[in-house]
C-alpha cells in the first residue's frame, strides 16, 4: 500500500474514531461511566493525555487491521482484526485496573472490553467502506 494512502486511511479514521466514542461516551453510556468511575474521576479531563492514546490507538488499529485488511481486500477480516485489536488494548487498561485499584468496578471492565471491540470494529469497517468508495481497490495486480 502507498505510503499517501496509509496517511489517508489514519487520517478518514481519526474522525469515524471520535464521533464513535464520543456518541458512546457522551450519551449512551455516559451514565454508567460517571456513576462507575465518580470517585476517581478528575474534575477537569487531561485532554492531552486523551488525545495521545486516541492517536497511538489508532495508530494501532491501521498497522494491524486497516492495512492487512485493504490489502486483503476483505471488509470481514478488516473489522474481526480491528476487533481483537480493540479487545486487547482495552482488556490491557481494565484488568490491571481491576488487577491493583481498589474498588474498581467489574462490570465496567467487562463493559469497556466489549466496546473496545464494537468501536475498534466500527471504526475499521467505516473507515475501510469510505476509503473502498472514494478510492476503489485495485482488482489487478499492485
């Protein structure tokens, strides 16, 4: 894959990415997350730190799903990668939360993992749908 084309791709996912998570984070499981996480929570969001692990995470969700799955061709693989990608990174954050702080919630964890994987998924997907559209995948040889 072309080196302008990887850029492109990180570049279309960056905002799939975020109104994902921010749809998530900021409606549908807002409630939860504030009620699980209120006497850890900092009153005011280190916003630098949020967006270091949106740019890394993503970062990995193109090395190891988006490229291999355009190469391949293949919307299925794509996503299913992306999703154990995002179960993993997330399960790194949540199990050793729930491994050494006190009263750390297990449902969340067990909540957190599971969109990990959706939203990784998702973002993969839509992103690899946009790129496939605007640029079509080559069917002959690279």
């Amino acid at each position: 894959m072309q080196t302008s084309k990887i850029i492109l791709t990180y570049v279309v996912s960056v905002p799939v990415f975020f109104v994902l998570d921010m749809i998530w984070l900021g409606v549908i499981a807002n409630g939860f997350y504030r009620r699980s996480l209120e006497p850890l929570l900092k009153p005011d969001m280190n916003w630098a730190a949020g967006l270091a692990f949106y740019f890394l995470f993503l970062s990995g969700v193109l090395l190891f799903a988006l490229i291999p799955g355009m190469e391949r061709r293949s919307l299925g693989y794509t996503a299913g990668m992306a999703a154990v990608f995002g179960f993993i990174a997330y399960a790194t954050y949540d199990l050793t939360n729930l491994a050494t702080l006190r009263n750390w919630p297990a449902m969340l964890s067990i909540v957190d993992m599971i969109w990990g994987s959706v939203l990784s998924a998702l973002t993969a997907a839509i992103t690899y749908l946009i790129m496939n559209r605007a640029w079509p995948m080559q069917t002959g040889p690279s």
